[in-house]
C-alpha cells in the first residue's frame, strides 16, 4: 500500500469513529428513526459534521451539509442515505446536489423504502461510493433499529435486579430492595435508552411502580408504559395510571376479557391461552405503534415467559452482594430448560458498581 493509500484508509477509518461517536448522542430520542453520525472531511480535515437528534428532527447529513459550499469532499455516513420522500426530502439529492465526491458508509439501511436504492442513486450521479467501514460496530449501535426492520417487531432486553444467587425475591416474594441505591439508579436511567417499557399485572399490584423515567440527562424524553393485564383487573389506583401526558400508558388483555371495560384510550385486546398473553401478538401491535425497543422489567413470569418463548435479544442484570436464597424466591427463569438448549449470552460485559455489578450480554452477536 503506498503512503498515500495509507494515509487515506486512516483518514477513513478515523472519520467513521467520529461519525458513530456523534451518532451515539441520538440514544433514545431517535426511534424508531436509527442513529446516524455524518462527517464531511477533505485533505484530512474536517470541514462539517452532524447526526440525527431525535425523531422527525433533520437527518444527520442535512446538519452536516446545509452549510458545505466547497464542492469535492468526502462524506462518512453511519448509514445509507435515504433516497425517498418522508418527513424530509431524499437525504440522497442532497448529496448529489451539494457535489460530494465520495460517500464512505458504513452499512445499506435495510429500510425496504431504501436498502441500496441510496447507494445506487449516488453511483448513478458518478459519486464514488463504499460500503463495510466499521459496518459490525454501525450494526451494534442501530441493533434496534435493524431487528425492528428485519423482524416486524420491537428489539427486546430482559432486565431484572437480582442478588448474588440469582433471586429476584426473598422467600416471602419480597422485591424491596434486593439491589442497593446506585443500582435501582442505573436501573431507571437504562429505561432511556428504550422506546417502551413493560411489566406484568403481578408486578404492578405487588410494586405499584410509576415505570417512568426521572433520572438526569433523559429530560424530555417520552416513553411508553406496557403493563399485561390478562383478564384487564388492574385497579386504576394503581400509580402507573397516572402522568400518562409523558409517559402514555398502553395495557395487553386476553380477548375473553373484553367486556370488563377499557383502562384507558390504548388498552389492546389479543389472543392468550393456558400461558397467558399471546407475547408474539403483543410484540407485532408494539411494532405497529412504531415501537422499536422494549425493556421487560418483570416480573419472574413475565420474564420466564419471554425466555422460554425465544422472545428477546439482550439481557441486563443487576447484581447486588447479597445472598438471598429460598426455594419460594422469584427467579428470572424459573421454568428452566435442558443444559444442551440452555441460552447463553454473547458479548457479555460486566461493570462493577459499588454495592454490586451489571451483567450486560446479547441472544446472538447483533449486527
């Protein structure tokens, strides 16, 4: 490779990680939008740079172009560019229009609207265009976005507080607090990264959770409340009826429970059988409302259910230093299974905090 080659591929490579850096900063306020991260450099310098703030706000390469009048520069993109009308003009065009010289791109947008039609819009206009820099690492950043695209329905992390042992609960079915301060801290400040948040009728009347989101750096963030409520008894004195203007609140019943009246304006009826709640129907009527991402909060059976099922892709564990023990205690998957078909998490990563640790891991590698 000659010096100059060399020079351009760690250009390149710099470049995107300063894209995906700024499209981090999207985190939770973009969906079911992606994060995007845009850089505009020539001769090794950067000239512009933008990324996609939140949902219906500017794409991240009209923030990074609306102002580039120097024609002949190169563009690093988190993701393919657009190349339809939506709620804003083809991201494409504007490209085009502003007379880039090459786009880098880390991975297609397996938007069916889009998946390579952008990139073929722009090698059509003579633009040279790749694709594949970091594409494993764009893939683990938008991993919500693309199992909502590839799937039809929501990406979904089982979280739950747990001690050493495991136990959710101690023996008398007790969840107050198996975890100590600064773990129920990072808890709730988790449920931002979502697009909603769920947890079972048990839960609700055994808690009385608020299931909102109160921890700094999230102000303005609007998150969906999802409580499954089988035969639709939940009493509306329970405080997760309340603050709904922010936090709307959406409730699962079986269809047989259709005639004990609504509990509010988004109360949804499915098919249940002998385990409860069809998750698969849940999940797809999520979808719809254009949800992305679902934090599973609990409690025990909720989240054995979704194991048990297949249904979910990341894991996060809060671990306090407290041995709990009981056979009585609740557990996330008390049901259990065979060690031949036994889930493992991949890409595990522990942070020790004090008081205990968090156990993060995904289903199978995301990307």
């Amino acid at each position: 490779m000659s010096a100059a080659r060399g020079r351009m591929a760690g250009d390149d490579l710099r470049f995107m990680k300063m894209a995906l850096r700024l499209a981090r900063r999207g985190l939770g306020y973009t969906e079911p939008n992606p994060m995007v991260g845009a850089v505009v450099a020539r001769d090794g310098r950067v000239l512009a740079a933008g990324f996609h703030a939140r949902f219906g706000a500017a794409h991240a390469e009209t923030m990074a172009l609306e102002r580039l009048a120097a024609p002949g520069a190169t563009l690093y993109l988190t993701l393919e560019p657009c190349s339809h009308f939506g709620k804003t003009p083809p991201c494409a065009d504007l490209i085009i229009r502003k007379k880039v010289r090459r786009v880098v791109m880390a991975m297609l947008d397996p938007n069916p609207l889009v998946n390579g039609a952008g990139l073929a819009r722009l090698r059509a206009a003579g633009i040279q265009a790749e694709v594949g820099l970091c594409g494993a690492e764009a893939g683990r950043l938008n991993r919500h976005y693309l199992t909502f695209m590839r799937t039809g329905r929501p990406w979904v992390t089982l979280h739950a507080g747990v001690s050493l042992d495991g136990k959710m609960t101690d023996r008398e079915g007790r969840s107050r607090w198996v975890t100590p301060s600064e773990l129920r801290r990072c808890s709730h400040s988790l449920r931002g990264e979502f697009s909603a948040v769920m947890a079972g009728s048990g839960t609700v009347l055994a808690d009385d959770p608020l299931l909102t989101l109160r921890e700094p750096g999230w102000e303005g963030k609007t998150l969906l409340r999802v409580v499954l409520d089988a035969g639709a008894a939940l009493p509306r004195e329970r405080r997760v009826f309340r603050a709904r203007e922010r936090f709307p609140l959406v409730v699962f019943s079986g269809l047989a429970a259709a005639g004990n009246g609504r509990k509010g304006e988004r109360h949804v009826f499915v098919p249940a059988d002998g385990e409860g709640l069809n998750l698969d129907a849940v999940l797809k009527a999520l979808a719809g409302m254009g949800i992305a991402s679902l934090l599973v909060e609990g409690g025990g059976r909720l989240i054995d259910s979704f194991l048990r099922r297949g249904l979910w892709d990341e894991a996060v564990f809060f671990y306090s230093g407290r041995i709990v023990g009981g056979r009585d205690a609740v557990q996330p998957f008390a049901s259990g299974t065979c060690l031949d078909a036994a889930p493992e998490l991949a890409g595990r990563h522990w942070t020790p905090l004090a008081g205990g640790a968090i156990l993060r891991g995904y289903r199978c590698s995301p990307g």
